[in-house]
C-alpha cells in the first residue's frame, strides 16, 4: 500500500474544512483537546470490553444451543431404539402366528386327506 503525500495546498483546502464544519474545534484548548482524545480512548475502551461481554453472551449461547442439540440428539436416538424394539417385537409376534397358522394349514391337509381316503373306502367297500 502506498501513501500519497498531501501538497499544501490539499492540506489547506482539508484544514478550510474542519475548521467549517467543526468551528468548535477551534475553541478548544490544547488541554481540551487531550480530554477528547482520552475520552475516545476511554469509549474505545468501553466499546471494546462490550465486544468482549457480548461474545462472552453469544460463547454462552452457543454451548447452551450445543448442548440442546447434543439432548436431542440423545432423546431421538432413544425414541428411535424404543421404535425398533417395538418392530423387532412385532416382527417375532408376526412369525409365531405364521407358525400356528402353518401348523393349523398342516393339520388341516391330514385331516382332508384321511377324510377322503376314509370316504373313497367307505364308496369302494360298499
């Protein structure tokens, strides 16, 4: 970066300025002066210890926001787990009822068959 010198007569024409638009400038004593720049260095002061404080609060919030998730998080896998638990129950529910009704299906056919080989025994013996 380069600093480009002021001719006179651009630091005239800056001072004509300040002294227009700022006349209370003029005023001021040097003691003046020297209070209004510690009272900027004061209220820079100031400004910076409200940054600090302000991302101290959003530090703050951020863990708390963290820490929410990180509850959620638990709170949805938990619910996640009881819901497999519950489908895995109904899953093994499901199968021993295909099994009696397979059993029942199984006892069933014997039943038929016996039936019509008695009934074809009884239709050829008589």
């Amino acid at each position: 970066m380069s600093v480009m010198a002021l001719a006179q007569k651009d630091l005239e024409i800056v001072t004509e300025h300040i002294q227009k638009e700022f006349p209370i400038l003029l005023e001021l004593s040097s003691s003046d002066l020297t209070a209004l720049r510690n009272n900027h260095i004061l209220e820079r002061g100031i400004r910076e210890e409200e940054r600090r404080y302000q991302k101290e609060i959003l530090e703050t919030i951020i863990h708390q926001m963290d820490k929410r998730f990180a509850e959620a998080r638990e709170e949805t896998n938990r619910r996640f787990e009881e819901t497999n638990r519950r489908i895995a129950e109904m899953i093994s529910y499901i199968d021993k009822r295909f099994e009696q009704v397979d059993k029942r299906f199984q006892s069933i056919q014997w039943m038929f068959g016996i039936g019509f080989t008695a009934i074809t025994l009884v239709i050829k013996y008589l």
